[in-house]
C-alpha cells in the first residue's frame, strides 16, 4: 500500500524520533573481579606520594597492593610465574595510580541534542535527597573513551544548568541540586560503580552583586531581589535541616523527612562522618559569601570553580578551604585580566598555600582530556609533580578517598595504569589499566572505529589475493 505524502511525512518524523531516543550504548563487557596475583616489574613508578621509583616492581591480590619496591636480584620472578601469578614486564613504561576526575558529569550525559540521554538534574530548587550515582548509565558510550586515557575514578555532580554546564551567574532554580558522587568508571551497575554514594552536598550559589554586560536584560533591582530570595531558600533550608537532626537525636523514632534527613552528614556532630558542601562559585564575592556562610553553620566547605580564587587566597588558606578547580582552557574572567590568567591558575593557588585539585573543564565526551589540562598548567608555573597530584592524590584527598585511592601504596587499591610515558604528554598511551585489581579493557567506541576504517583502506591498497 502506498502512502499518501502527509502519511509518509508522519513516518519519516517518527522513525527520526524513535532512533534519536535511543542512547548509545558501550558494547564492552565489564572486569571480572581479580582472580590471581599479578607482578609488574622493570617499570617506572610514580606513587604520587613518594619519590619515583626506577627499575620498581608493585604487587597486587584481592583488589589490594601488597608489594612495592625496587626489583631485586633476590626476586624470583619465574617462581611467581610457576605460582599462577600474572607476571607483566614493563621494561620503559611508566605506572601511575588511576587518574581521578574530581568534577564531572560522565555518565549523566551522552548526547546534548538527544533531551532523553541527558540526566542531570532534578525540578525544584532544592533536592537534596539526590544523589548523583543513582542516575548514572553504566553503559555509557563515554566512559570507556575516558578510561582509554587513565582515568579511572569521577566525582560525578548533579547540575542545575540545562546545558551541562558550571552555571556560573546562578540560576533561577536547584540551588541545591543533590549530592555528588564518587565512582569507579567500570561495573554492571551503579551500586557497583559507587566508591562513596554520598560524597557531598552541592550548592550552586547565587550571584552576590548585579551584571551589567550588555546581555542582561534584568534591572540591577531585579538581580538582586532574585539573588536575596536564592540566599533566603538556602538558609532556610539548612536551619530547617539543622533543627531536624537536633529534634532527630533528641527523638530517633520521630517522623523522617527524606529531604532533610539527607543533610544531616553535612553538619558536625553526627553518627555519620561529616560531609563536605560543594559550592559551585566563581566572583570573589559568592566565595567569600558561602565561606562566611559555611562558618555559620560549621560546615565543611569546598569550593567548585573558583576563578576568583587568587584574590580570596588568604582567606581561603586561613580556613583550609581547598578548591576544585574546574579546567584551564577558558578566558580570563574580566577584559583586563591576564591572558594566561586560568593557565596560571593552579601554580597561584599553590603559592599562596591553598589545597586544590584540576578537573578537565571539558564535556563529558571529552573528560579524556584531564591530563592535558595538567599539562598546560605546568607550562605556567605548576611544578610537574603538582600536577601530577593534582589530578590523583590531591582530588582523592579533597573527595574523601584517599584512603583507597590516588597513590600507589601499601595496603591500597589497586587502581592503577601502565604507560607508555610520561602521562601528561599528549603523544603517550595507556597499555593497561586496574580498578580494584579488576583487569580494564581500554577499547572502546573510537579504538574500533579506527580499527574498522584502517581495515577498509588496507582492502583498498592490497588486491584481492
């Protein structure tokens, strides 16, 4: 039967809409949980946390390292390998703990023009029961891209933003978007992906004073009743929680509020351990708002973003409030800032004595690009082991983990990843990789597409046989 043109048209429509909603999807399988000791030997290893070290070996069973050190002639390396173990010869590679992503939305997003692959937020200015992990797909197309170039572990963070973005001005709503989650970039589910489901309450702060740019379509009164109004939601938000856990550990069996009984890890003084604040801010003013803001209530504050920071470095450092410093490739934040101003960032921070850690600034599609970020900051002033940690130990310590995660030592997981060298250039590759002890496959959606279309051309060179 043939069908008239309206009738064709309709087809068309909803055959476009069909396949549009359905996300890509990662064809990989997830790692097996670690079944035999492994050895890796002659290699170069960065612990992060130490000095490097030349012609070393490190050990791992169970998830766990139990080795490491300088390769000895005393080692006997074919008795592991009569053992079972998995003996891996690393003679002029590098190995380094598993990068850390300490800001990101990877596995949130896939597709900003498919509305359906895009699970950012929540409705409603404050949403605190959220946690970021429970909406994460495991089968995220751009995770494995991510894990290809190192990286291992992401905090992932609710957005308010409708584009993915850091919403840098504030927002006409989700103020407190959720909680930000910690996540291991390999597993069946997002309770095995989880490494801290709750690693914090997010704040996205409202802007402290007017924006006269030529774009603002807004009165300066206007502004700053939006802005008045953002900070009252807030504070009554956090009296409110705060009278909850007092009425909570007077009368444990009393009526739950799921929203405010999601708050009480952020205050001090609780059976849980005490949670950080994420604010998202960047003018001087919206961080020294939320520091004040956060001595108010005892809180332990983070702050995300943070272009202001060098100007609020004093203050910063005197409450030992670290940042997370949201990517470099950016433009200075005023006409008559320096042009290398976000280059120069991370090596301010750290003169002026305040804790930091360096996320990509990228999309997710482009997390992969963390260490490069690294890179440029170390071209401006950043001292190469700096770097290195700012993207490893460091974020792990500002998040909560570093417990488990972020150097290579004793005792701890074995996260980790073997290359071919020096991380932070952009012409080295990552021959394997570790999270938990579990063996990585680091192919993914491009590796085989490159594969594919290498194929194609050789069949077009070589003739038939």
């Amino acid at each position: 039967m043939q069908l008239s043109a309206p009738l064709r048209l309709c087809a068309m429509i909803s055959a476009f809409m069909a396949s549009s909603l359905c996300p890509a999807q990662d064809l990989i399988p997830k790692a097996a949980p670690q079944s035999r000791p492994v050895m890796i030997y002659n290699a170069t290893i960065h612990p992060v946390s130490g000095p490097p070290i030349a012609d070393g070996f490190v050990t791992f069973d169970q998830g766990k390292i139990n080795g490491l050190g300088t390769i000895g002639a005393e080692m006997d390396i074919e008795k592991n390998k009569a053992a079972g173990w998995l003996m891996i010869d690393a003679k002029g590679k590098h190995i380094y703990p598993g990068l850390i992503a300490p800001y990101s939305q990877i596995g949130l997003t896939e597709i900003a023009a498919v509305r359906a692959t895009l699970d950012m937020g929540e409705v409603g200015q404050a949403t605190p029961e959220v946690h970021a992990a429970v909406a994460i797909n495991p089968d995220s197309t751009l995770i494995p891209v991510a894990r290809t170039n190192g990286i291992m572990l992401a905090a992932v963070f609710p957005l308010t933003s409708a584009t993915g973005q850091l919403a840098y001005f504030g927002g006409p709503g989700g103020l407190v978007p959720g909680r930000a989650s910690i996540v291991r970039l390999d597993g069946w589910t997002t309770e095995q992906m989880a490494a801290q489901m709750d690693a914090g309450l997010v704040i996205n702060w409202p802007n402290m004073r007017p924006i006269t740019a030529w774009w603002m379509d807004k009165s300066k009164e206007d502004q700053q009743g939006e802005s008045n109004a953002a900070l009252a939601v807030i504070e009554r938000l956090f009296t409110d929680a705060a009278a909850y856990g007092a009425a909570k550990a007077h009368a444990p069996g009393g009526p739950t509020d799921l929203r405010l009984e999601a708050m009480r890890s952020v205050f001090p003084n609780t059976l849980v351990v005490q949670r950080p604040v994420f604010v998202l801010a960047n003018d001087y003013d919206q961080i020294t708002s939320a520091i004040a803001f956060g001595d108010k209530h005892k809180l332990k504050i983070i702050i995300v973003g943070g272009m202001d920071a060098p100007l609020a470095a004093a203050l910063l450092k005197a409450r030992d409030i670290p940042v997370i410093i949201t990517g470099v490739y950016r433009f200075p934040k005023r006409a008559d800032g320096d042009h290398d101003e976000p280059f120069a960032m991370p090596a301010k921070l750290k003169a002026a004595g305040v804790r930091f850690c360096l996320a990509s600034g990228e999309e997710a599609a482009n997390e992969r690009n963390l260490p490069y970020a690294a890179a440029t900051a170390v071209a401006h002033g950043l001292d190469r082991d700096e770097a290195l940690r700012a993207i490893t130990l460091s974020a792990a310590t500002i998040l909560g983990v570093s417990d488990r995660y972020g150097s290579i030592e004793l005792d701890k997981s074995a996260t980790l990843i073997i290359a071919d060298g020096d991380i932070l250039e952009i012409t080295t590759n990552i021959d394997h990789a570790w999270i938990d002890g579990r063996k990585i496959d680091l192919s993914n959606k491009q590796t085989e597409l490159e594969k594919k279309y290498r194929e194609k051309y050789r069949q077009l060179v070589e003739p038939a046989p």
